[in-house]
C-alpha cells in the first residue's frame, strides 16, 4: 500500500545461459533484488534519494536526479508557501519521474507547507530538523503523501513509525549539515536488524557504491547522498562553493564547537573557514560579556545563534567562503570534479556492481563449489 511500482524497470534479469554478458545481467539483478524495496517505495530505478540541501536542492538538481533514476528531494527550509508552490511546478516541468519535498518541522508555516504538498500532490513529504509531532505526520498522510522521517536512534525509529512514518532515514554523524552524535556504521548496526516494517535508508559518508551495497546486504532499502551531488553540472552552488569542496579532504568538514555547556551549540558538519575560527571567538567573547553579568543568559544564546543567520545562503548562492558556512559531509574527501548528476549516479552503480561481482553467482561453478557441490 505504502510502496509504489517503479516508473521503469531498466534492471534486466539475468539470462540462464554462462558468460560475461549473463554476469552483467546477473549483477544487475542482483542490485536490483538487493534495493527493491527502497525502489518500489520510491517508484525509481534506483533506490538512492538525493538529500535535501538547503540553497542547493532546487528545480535544476532535483529534476537532474530524478531524470537520472534517483530520488530527487526540494529543499523547502528557506522557502514559503508560495515560493513552494512555485518550486514543486518548476521541478514538475523538468521531470515527470518521482521527486519529494523536505520539510524542516520547526519551520513556522509548517501546516502551510504541507497542505503546499498536499495541493501539488506531492507524492513523498520528507520531515527533517526535528522529531515531527503526530499531527504533523498525519496530515500529510491525511493528503495521500507519504512519510518519510529522520530517526537518530532506534527507540526513535519505532516511535515515528507507530506515528505512521512510512519510511525511515537514518543519517549518521559524518553527514554534511545539521548532524547527530552518533556515526552511520554504528547506527546502521543498531537500527537496520531490529526495524523490518517500513523501508529503512542511509545517511551520512557514503561517497562510493560499495558503501551502498554494504548497507543493503545489512537490510538498507536504499540510501541517501548530499554532498556528493554538490559538485554536479546541474547544481547551482557557486563556483567558490564547489572549489571549496574539490580541494577538500574529509578531516576538513567538521563538526562546529560549543564552548560551554551553558550555551549550547546546534552542531553543524562544514568546512572549517575563517567563520568557523570566528564562531570560536564569538562564542568566548559572549560568554565573557555574560561572565561579567552584561547578557542575560537568553541574549548570550541569541547572539550565538544568531552567528550563522544566513551564512548558507552566503556561501553557496554568493559565493563567500570566508564568512559564510560551507557544510559538507566528510565524503567531500571523495568528490573530485565535477560531474553531471547522471555521470556520478552511473558511477556510483557501476560500483556498486563492481563489488557484486566479486559474489558468486547462483549455479556458477564458485557457488557450486561453495556449497560443496564442486568437483
Ligand atoms: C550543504 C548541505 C545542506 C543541507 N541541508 C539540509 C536540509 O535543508 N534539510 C535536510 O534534511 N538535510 C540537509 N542536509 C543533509 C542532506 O540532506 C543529506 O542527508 C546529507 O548530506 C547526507 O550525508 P552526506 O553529506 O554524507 O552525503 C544538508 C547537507 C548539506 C551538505
């Protein structure tokens, strides 16, 4: 009821007979068994969702991943009702295949931006920023979309999906943008064996399609990349943004620092930048002016807060890389050109199979002999 056939299935089985083509056709298929849920969920080719980006995730990229046989995500956290309504048309023009919208649960129109959805009849609403209340959920179940949540934990998990979360992402700490503590390895281990009812997909560091197929052989339906579609042709980041990102290696996205637990900071994983040394500065001089009973605690926080207002913004649409806030996922490291968003979907596959391939085919000699049938 909740998953849907995909617009096409451009996975052939593989044909009885031996050789290199009916490998080809069997890793291919065996792909295609492997992330058959998070497709028919999805209705795409492939079951890879392109996360929602702030600034980044518009008409042009989204379009380019779901014509390309991915998922693609509107990122809505800047953006009112109307500017939503007139983003899901503009994608509708560029793409008739399957694409969703990301909706930030603390955004102060949030019930105006789900019936925005529910209107466009978009078909997947993702709730991201938060963990979303019931009435939230079922509102956009109400409009006949369906639901998928962010979960950092499993307990999580089975709560959203007994609020009617159709699906679940689960995004570990190495993920570009607002981040949780725990890794992707260890929250995949902790989530995929226990949570079979709704398709499960995965976030944060993934950069290559082994790392895919190593989360579905653990029960993944599929996954969801950010950074990596960054860099591509269709993207409208600034060409600063994207040389930040191609000179980068991993150990430069980073978490942002708090100084004090009095004044928490929400942790963000970007770039290190001149802003990021600021933030630290910021922060210490605030909390002496605090210190010395200038602030109240309230404003204290305010002010640190207040330091990335619009810094996304800055660096990817105008290119300013020094003050503004260049998050990025620590797969960064692994994008090194730009590549049209087709290029980097087919070469994530091509991985993904490269790796398959090492696998013994049912009714090859390998698994025969595997089996102890060899002679
Ligand atoms: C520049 C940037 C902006 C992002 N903005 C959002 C957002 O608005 N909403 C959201 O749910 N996730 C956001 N994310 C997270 C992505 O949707 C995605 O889950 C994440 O990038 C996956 O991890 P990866 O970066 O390791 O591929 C953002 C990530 C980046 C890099």
């Amino acid at each position: 009821m909740n998953e849907v056939a995909p617009a096409a299935a451009r996975l052939p089985a593989a044909p009885p007979s031996a050789g290199p083509e009916a490998d080809g056709c069997w890793r291919r298929s065996e792909l295609a068994r492997l992330w058959a849920r998070g497709r028919r969920f999805l209705g795409t080719d492939l079951a890879i969702l392109g996360g929602a980006m702030t600034w980044v995730s518009e008409r042009r990229l989204v379009a380019a991943i779901s014509n390309a046989g991915g998922f693609g995500v509107i990122a809505s956290g800047s953006m009112s009702p109307d500017q939503l309504a007139a983003e899901i048309a503009a994608t509708s023009q560029l793409t008739d295949r399957p694409f969703g919208v990301n909706l930030i649960t603390l955004h102060p129109q949030l019930d105006a931006l789900i019936d925005v959805c529910v209107a466009q009849r978009v078909g997947h609403v993702v709730l991201a920023g938060g963990i979303p209340g019931a009435a939230a959920i079922q509102r956009i179940r109400d409009g006949g979309a369906r639901v998928v949540c962010f979960a950092p934990a499993l307990a999580v998990a089975r709560k959203l999906v007994r609020l009617g979360a159709d699906a679940i992402v689960i995004e570990g700490s190495e993920a570009g943008g607002h981040i949780g503590p725990v890794s992707t390895a260890v929250l995949a281990q902790e989530v995929l064996p226990h949570l079979g009812e709704v398709p499960v997909f995965v976030a944060g560091g993934i950069g290559r399609g082994e790392a895919i197929v190593s989360y579905l052989d653990m029960g993944a339906a599929g996954v969801q990349l950010g950074t990596r579609f960054v860099c591509a042709h269709e993207s409208i980041a600034h060409p600063r943004f994207k040389e930040a990102f191609l000179r980068a290696a991993a150990r430069d996205a980073v978490p942002s620092v708090q100084l004090d637990p009095r004044f928490p900071v929400i942790p963000v994983r970007a770039l290190a930048n001149p802003a990021t040394v600021r933030f630290r500065d910021v922060q210490r001089a605030v909390i002496d002016r605090f210190n010395r009973g200038e602030l109240s605690l309230k404003e204290a926080q305010l002010e640190i807060e207040h330091f990335w207002a619009g810094a996304l913004r800055r660096a990817v649409i105008d290119g300013d890389i020094e003050t503004g806030s260049l998050m990025a996922g620590q797969s960064v490291g692994l994008v090194t050109r730009e590549q049209s968003v087709a290029d980097i979907l087919g070469e994530l596959v091509e991985q993904a199979l490269s790796i398959i391939a090492g696998r013994a085919r049912p009714g090859s000699p390998v698994a025969a002999g595997a089996a102890g049938l060899g002679g």
